[in-house]
C-alpha cells in the first residue's frame, strides 16, 4: 500500500516569484487561507467528495510531485479517484502540522491577486474499527490564485516525502484523542471572526470515516440556537422580551398557580422560571414552580419547551420552520435541524456510545425540542456563532441584552440571555454553552473581544475529558481563565 499511496499524496507547490513578507498569522489573508486549505482537504481530499476538488483547482493546474511525476489536473483526479478514493473504507487521510503554515501575499500593480501557502502535513491510514496509523510526512507549497472572487488553487508541489520514521511531529489532539478513549471528535476552530479549521475524527459508527461535514446530536446547544431565534424576532419588533407569556400559553399543569403570570421570554432565557430541568423527573412527572420566578437560577429545559409552544401559539408556525427563516438560512446553516430527516441525516450522523463502547440509539424526534437534540454540523455551529459574535443577527439593543449577566451563577460567572457569560478580567469576557445527553458531550466558546471561538463536539459519555486540554491549546489565557472560574 505504501507504494502505491505516496506517489499520489497532495502536497503543494510554486515557482519562483517576488513576494511581500509573510502574512501575519492573525491577518486576514492567513486565516482565509488556513480554512481554504482545511475545507480543501476535510471536505475535498479526506472526504473524497471529488467534485469539491475539481471545483477549487484551476483548470490549469500544474502539480509537481517529487515521487510521482508532474500531473495536469485530469491525470491528478483521475489518480486521486483510483489510488486513493477506490476503497472509502479503507484510505488514506492528510492532516496539517500544527504551526506549519506559512503565507505570502502576491502582488501585481499594487492589487493582490494571490498567495503562496506553504507548510507541512502528515497522512494516516484509517481503517474500520481501528486507530489511524501515521504512515508519512511530507511538506507542501501551494499558490493560491483569487478567480471571480473564489480562492482556485492554481499551482502545487509536493516534496520531501517521508514513512513513519520522516515524521517529527504528531498531531497533538490526535494524541489526546487515544489518551482519553474518545470515539469521535469534531473539532470547529474561529479566529478573527473567521472559521480557520473544520476537522473531524474517526468514525460514524466505528467503521465508517466520519467526513468533514459529519451530523453530530448536539443535546443542549439546542437552546442557543432557539435563544437567538426568539430574540431575533425581538429584534425585528414581532416579540416582546419582556410581555408575559400567559397572552400565548399556558401549562394546564400550572394553570390554577398565579406565578406563571410572571413568566417573560428573558425569565426563561436566563433560566429563572423556578421549573425543574424536566417534568418526567419528578414523582408525579407533572410540571410546577420550586420557587418565584424571576427570583433566582435554575437550569431548565421545560422553561425552553414553555417558551417555544407560546412563539409557535402566536406565529402559528412550528420552531423549525422560525429557526430556517430567523437562523438557519441568513445564516447558511443547511445542515441543521430540530427535526429528523432519514434521507438527509442517516448517512452522516455520528452513533454515541456509553463508557463501556456500548452504542446509544439515534434520536430521531418528528417535532421541535427547544432545549435539546438538535441536529448539526462543526461547519453550521461555527457559522452560528460568527454570526452571533459579529452581530449580524440582532439589533444592537437586544445584542448587548443578550451579553449582559442576567443573573448571577457563581463567582465572575453570569447567565445572559441563551449563553453562559465568564468575566475573565480587564474588561473580558468569554460566552459559553454546553451539552450533555448520553453519548453526547459538546462545548462551545466565544471571546467577543479577540474574536475567537471554539466548537467541540464528541460522541461518548466522557467526552467532557477533551474540554479542558482542547480550551488551553486553542484560547489559550484566555481558556485558562474559563476553566479556573469554572473548577474554583
């Protein structure tokens, strides 16, 4: 297999030319280049989604190759189709060195029109139902050229190839990864306001290759999303943050307790309705107050529920068809959802697992939640929160309503409305949601300030292990500052 495969292993390229220097690494160009270069290989090589591959290579292409010859862009599909994507179960995939990369703006006339990307990758064979095996190391030059407003790849080397004894450095997170016994992880990396990296690793369901756009159960990052619908609409003057919900709906199970005359959308968004997390845990299963709301934090997904059946009441339409015309599609979120849809997710979502390897059974609800078991990709879930840091989906009145502490939690940690909010200090803050289900551990940040995010999803009952090494190694400071709050 070796043999065969690194003649046909994707590296890139250039010729000589005159450049700037080097792109700084939290520069426009650099980012925008880092998630070309992370889409062009999760979701076009990984993947094998051949199309993808075609679509961004220049018609032209030029791709040079130290082992296996120069290839024009037929004769590189073709080998990529037959050496490398014959067998999707068994395969090779490329992963970039952390830290390697290296851009350099090109210039004609003062205009840019394109970029050098260089850096280092390694590639890993994956096999059903066992670890990916490191089996090389190679480096890459690739000239990046901009064509009717697209990044085209127009020009690759591919040099330096290496077995496993070339490799230098491993992939920490694939480190981590077997550390912790972690099935599957989809990883979302923002900075700058910008996603920079999509990866995901291992398995759908413990054979399969789980591809760049994986489906993953996202349990309580569902409420974020429902949050940020409802004040989208606050937003837009079609709801009221603060109008009592009793106009709309009302729970038979409280009906004769006055107190659910006190219930507003930023009581519930804020998790102070007094109701228990969920009714059905209970003795008697039926919903009731354990204290004024308004008057203190208690987290609740029946509170979520309460406020979607009271917008669906007044709007007459169900919450995913709201979240589509409110979220899902100004945002370009087209593989999210409240709902399952057998032909569209069956074949991408990811199996949860017990801490025995035991598989959870797939939810596949025909109705909205509000609180949980949305349906979503590390792409969608990034653009999310893009969108929610860069404000492009709220007035600014109903922004700052949403980033400010409604309620306190703990030390220097607030509820706003739909996110955690930590005040790390020096006027920081960091916006934070998690989920937890069985076989479900997610994690989401946002640092407003620097714009920087990060999405984790993982399919296993431990999977809240990667949260703490995964926030150190990508925020840094910043993460350190969320976790001594968080564990203090």
């Amino acid at each position: 297999m070796a043999n065969r495969f690194f003649p046909y292993v994707m590296t890139f390229l250039f010729f000589s030319v005159n450049t700037d220097a080097q792109s700084d690494k939290n520069s426009d160009l650099f980012l925008e280049l880092k998630k070309q270069d992370s889409l062009f290989f999760e979701r076009g090589f990984n993947s094998c989604d051949m199309a993808y591959l075609e679509k961004f290579m220049d018609n032209d292409l030029k791709f040079y190759h130290d082992k296996g010859g120069f290839q024009d862009k037929k004769l590189f599909l073709e080998r990529t189709r037959e050496n490398i994507c014959s067998d999707p179960l068994k395969k090779p995939i490329r992963k970039v060195v952390p830290g390697s990369l290296e851009v350099f703006p090109l210039y004609s006339n003062g205009d840019l029109y394109g970029a050098i990307q260089s850096g280092e990758h390694q590639f890993y064979m994956r096999e059903p139902y066992k670890k990916d095996v490191l089996s090389g190391r190679a480096k890459f030059t690739t000239v990046w050229t901009k064509k009717n407003g697209s990044w085209i790849m127009s020009d690759v080397l591919s040099y330096d190839h290496g077995g496993p004894s070339h490799t230098l450095i491993a992939d920490p997170v694939e480190q981590l990864l077997k550390d912790n016994d972690i099935p599957t992880l989809g990883l979302g990396v923002i900075e700058n306001g910008k996603l920079t990296q999509i990866k995901v690793y291992g398995t759908l369901d413990g054979k399969t290759t789980a591809p760049y756009n994986s489906l993953f159960n996202v349990a309580s990052l569902t409420k974020p999303v429902t949050a940020l619908t409802v004040l989208r609409l606050v937003s837009l003057g079609k709801w009221n943050l603060d109008e009592p919900l009793d106009k709309y709906w009302t729970d038979p199970d409280i009906v004769k307790d006055p107190r659910h005359k006190k219930l507003t959308t930023r009581i519930i968004l804020s998790h102070q309705t007094g109701f228990p997390n969920w009714r059905w845990q209970k003795p008697d299963h039926r919903l009731s107050f354990e204290f004024d709301p308004g008057s203190k934090y208690q987290y609740s997904g029946e509170g979520y529920e309460y406020l979607r059946k009271a917008v669906e009441n007044k709007f007459h339409k169900n919450l995913e068809e709201l979240a589509k015309e409110m979220i899902f599609q100004p945002v370009g979120m087209y593989d999210t959802s409240y709902i399952w849809n057998e032909k569209k997710d069956a074949e991408r979502i990811v199996t949860g697992y017990d801490n025995d390897g035991k598989p959870y059974d797939i939810v596949k609800n025909n109705r909205p939640n509000a609180a949980d078991d949305l349906i979503t990709s590390i792409e969608d879930y990034s653009r999310f929160l893009i969108a929610v840091m860069n404000n492009s989906l709220l007035s600014k009145e109903i922004f700052k309503e949403m980033k400010t502490g409604q309620v306190k939690t703990k030390k220097d940690k607030y509820f706003g409305l739909g996110f955690e909010i930590y005040e790390l200090g020096n006027g920081e803050t960091a916006l934070s949601h998690g989920g937890t289900d069985k076989g479900v551990n997610t994690l989401v940040v946002m640092l407003p300030e620097t714009k920087q995010g990060l999405v984790i999803f993982t399919n296993v009952d431990h999977g809240y292990q990667l949260y703490e090494p995964l926030i150190d190694q990508y925020l840094g400071e910043a993460g350190k500052k969320m976790v001594k709050i968080e564990t203090e």
